[in-house]
C-alpha cells in the first residue's frame, strides 16, 4: 500500500501575499476511485489503549491524552485509516505523506522495516500530541527511531510560525529542514533535501547517528559536501520523466526568471527557492490543479501525442483528494483554515473550513458506495468527469465557477473573521462549527447547480442527432 504519486508544495510565511504559512499536497492513489471522508477526531484523555496498524501490523502504546484533530481519512479502513491530513486543537497541521524513493546503496545497510510506521498511520499517531512545527519532527522522528520505517515518505509539518519537511529516507534515517520563511518548496515523489548543516539545529533536524552511517559504510558520492539527496536519493528514467517536470512546472510560474534556464528533466533543480512575487492561496490552488497548462507537454493541449505522454503532470485523474493548510497571521481562534478538494483539481473547487471545529457536515462525514449528488466526495468526481469528457465546451463555464468559487470562498472567510472577534472558547468553536455546516452546504449547491447547467448543454452536444430536410 503506497501512495504512488503526490506532490507537496510549502510557503513560509514571508513568502505569502498575506503573512500565512501554507502546507499543501495532493494525495494521488494506484486505484481512479479512492472514497475520502472528512472528519473530527474528539480529544481523549485517560485512555489506555494500544494501536495495532490494520495494514502491516504496527502496534504502538497510545499516550493517555490527546488533543482533537481534524483528519480525511479513507471510507475503507481495511489498509489502516491513513488520516493523512489535518490541524490540532493547538492550530498545529500535519499532512502525511509524500511517497519518496531511496537508492539500493542506502536500503542495503539499513533496510525498511516491514512492521515499521509506514503512511496509514503517520497522521493517527501524532498530529493529536504535539503543540508546533518542529514539535512534529521530534515526535515522528521518536517514532522512527523505536519503530522504524516500513516505506520512504516526506512529511509536512506547520504552525503560525514555521513550516518543516521531512524526508524518511530508509529504516531509520531521516532529515528535516525548516522553509526559510521568505521561501517556498515543492516535493514531487523524490528526495529533495540537499545540504544539511549539522551546525544549525535551528533550521535542520537529522536522525541519531545519520553522519556516522554515511561514513561507516562509504555513501557520500560528493567530495565536498554532505547533500542528503544526492547521498540517499535516486537519479533514474523515472525521476526525469515522472518527477522533476513538476518540480519545473510550479518554478517557471512562481520563479520565472530565475528557473528560465531549467529543463523538465533536470536532476538539480533546487529544493527551495524565493517566489519573484508574493504568493496567495489561488497560486496554490493552481499549481495542485496543474497539467503543464499552456505548454506543449499538456496533456489536455494541442501538442503531439508523445509530448502530451512524455510527462507526469501535477494534478491526476486519480487524485483521491487534495488539500491546503494554512496558519493565518492572527490569533482569535479562527487562525488555521483546511482547503479540502475532493475532486480533480483542474476542475473542482477548494473548500475552506476552520481547524477550530467539533464536527463536520454529513456531506463530508458520510459516504455512500455509489455516486449521488449529496455527497461532496461524489459531486466533485461527477463534476470532473463531465467537465473533461466536453472540455472544449465546458472549460469556460468550469473556470467561471473556480472563479466565483474562490471569490466567495475569501469574502465568507473575512465575514466570519469579523463575527468570530467578538467570540471565545466554547462559544466561538461552536461558531466555527456552524460555519463550516454552512460553508459545506454553499459549496456543494454551487457544484450541484454546475453540474446541472453543463449536462442541459450537454444534450445539444450529441452525435446522435440528424437535420431534417425541410423539403422532405
């Protein structure tokens, strides 16, 4: 059980038009259709209780206490509930995991661990438990380091303050970075952790010993720098064609003159960089939406048909659900917004819903086996599918409603800020409850009433029509 394909995007907070910290992902899966829930975990305290992963057996003593958390797990817990992405009661998100790939040179000293921690159960086992960022790190690392690793996986960690990625590269080794505040970050199924300076805890975390495993068994490939992924990763057909042209795409639009010379296959395009403007939530929610729009590499363009093959683009039909978290600059409880995308994202809207929250709308929290348009989970993959199956027709009306929606979307959240001012603790949480209800309910009327125009027009488009001659 993999998630074989996702992409992370991270922005400091210096980086963003408005002060806010931002992890996001896409959450790609094997299988087209991968049912998402969204929920809300409650606090536990005095538990004692053990947790045994149904996907390859983990078992991990539960801490007694735990905060409550949102999560978007899957509706199938028979591979484990792979809660994959959420904020805590301390306003704390986590989003787990990018899949990454280590090389045989590595996994020959220190090999995965089969029981080990592995995806289905990163977020379970410690967004409840920790209170910051960097916190994150030093609990999944903790965890690593007892349990070991089953897989390879990068995970993003934020706060108000600060963003940390962490990437675990074999059993039992693993760095993390802090993104600069003035900069951004993009993870494509790769390691990209370059340099690491053992000399600056503040902005690195390394695992236990990780220096001396590199010099005891000769991996370092360089002769004058210790570059994690060059050390640990890989450099094969797969990453050029399957990786690093995403990693190109989202730097040509947020760094254009500075990426201007890169290519879609380069194996050193830098981990992190400085945006040549200031980034908003829409940039993000274009880049996750993205298929090398307006290149020749598209896809959905008009370029040749080995071009259009030639490379794996950022958003997938099979992305099961897609996500943005972010820390706004303020602290009146409304600070942490989870952007929840259950579609493809080219095509369906970003929803936002505050962290500071008891419960969900049932057309998140509830989800049948078929389709039906009550159910976002459903109305997202319907809209998707209708959109592309006439996207010359309907692309237009698609746009101008992610226009609206995205439009609508900031003036619900600045009017709820204003109301929510004059609320704290119990009294606002419930606020923000019913906030979220409503902003579900807007969102997917709004989809439903898209879907409904586009197939009326859609009954004009059939081949399976014939003009009358007038003089028969």
């Amino acid at each position: 059980m993999r998630n074989s394909a996702c992409t992370s995007i991270m922005v400091g907070k210096q980086a963003s038009i408005d002060g806010s910290t931002f992890i996001s992902r896409n959450e790609d899966r094997v299988v087209p259709i991968e049912p998402k829930q969204f929920l809300v975990r409650p606090a536990v305290t005095g538990r004692h209780e053990t947790y045994v992963s149904p996907y390859n057996q983990l078992t991990v003593p539960l801490p007694e206490n735990g905060m409550r958390y949102t999560s978007t797990p899957h509706v199938d817990q028979s591979m484990g509930p792979n809660e994959e992405d959420g904020f805590n009661e301390a306003n704390v998100g986590e989003s787990a995991t990018e899949s990454v790939y280590a090389n045989a040179r590595v996994l020959a000293y220190d090999p995965y661990i089969k029981n080990g921690l592995a995806e289905d159960s990163m977020t379970t086992l410690v967004l409840p438990y920790i209170h910051s960022a960097r916190e994150g790190v030093e609990y999944l690392g903790k965890l690593v380091a007892t349990y070991g690793s089953a897989e390879g996986n990068g995970v993003q960690f934020i706060d108000q303050n600060e963003v940390w990625y962490m990437e675990i590269a074999t059993g039992h080794q693993w760095v993390a970075v802090r993104i600069p505040d003035d900069c951004y970050a993009i993870a494509p199924n790769q390691i990209m952790i370059e340099q690491i300076d053992f000399q600056d805890p503040d902005n690195y975390m390394w695992s236990e010993g990780i220096r001396q495993f590199v010099t005891e068994h000769d991996l370092n490939p360089d002769h004058d720098q210790w570059n994690f992924r060059h050390i640990f990763g890989t450099r094969t057909r797969k990453d050029r064609h399957y990786n690093t042209p995403r990693v190109w795409f989202a730097q040509r639009y947020l760094s254009p003159q500075a990426a201007a010379d890169q290519q879609p296959e380069d194996m050193e395009m830098p981990f992190i960089r400085k945006a040549e403007r200031k980034i908003s939530v829409e940039d993000i929610e274009y880049l996750l939406g993205s298929h090398f729009n307006e290149t020749k590499y598209d896809p959905l363009g008009d370029g040749t048909p080995d071009d259009k093959r030639r490379y794996r683009s950022i958003a997938l039909s099979r992305t099961a659900q897609s996500h943005i978290l972010q820390v706004r600059p303020h602290d009146t409880g409304t600070q942490a917004v989870q952007w929840i995308n259950f579609g493809i994202p080219t095509f369906s809207a970003y929803v936002p819903f505050f962290g500071n929250a008891t419960d969900t709308d049932v057309s998140y929290r509830d989800l049948p086996k078929t389709m039906d348009f009550d159910h976002t989970f459903w109305l997202d993959e319907a809209l998707a599918e209708i959109v592309e199956a006439h996207l010359e027709d309907f692309y237009e009306d698609d746009q101008a409603f992610l226009k609206d929606m995205q439009a609508w979307t900031r003036r619900k959240l600045h009017n709820v800020d204003v109301t929510a001012a004059q609320k704290t603790g119990d009294d606002l949480t419930k606020f923000l409850t019913e906030q979220n209800h409503e902003i579900a309910q807007y969102c997917n009327e709004q989809t439903r009433q898209l879907i409904f125009k586009l197939l009326s027009k859609g009954t004009t488009l059939s081949k399976l029509t014939f003009k009358l001659d007038p003089n028969l």
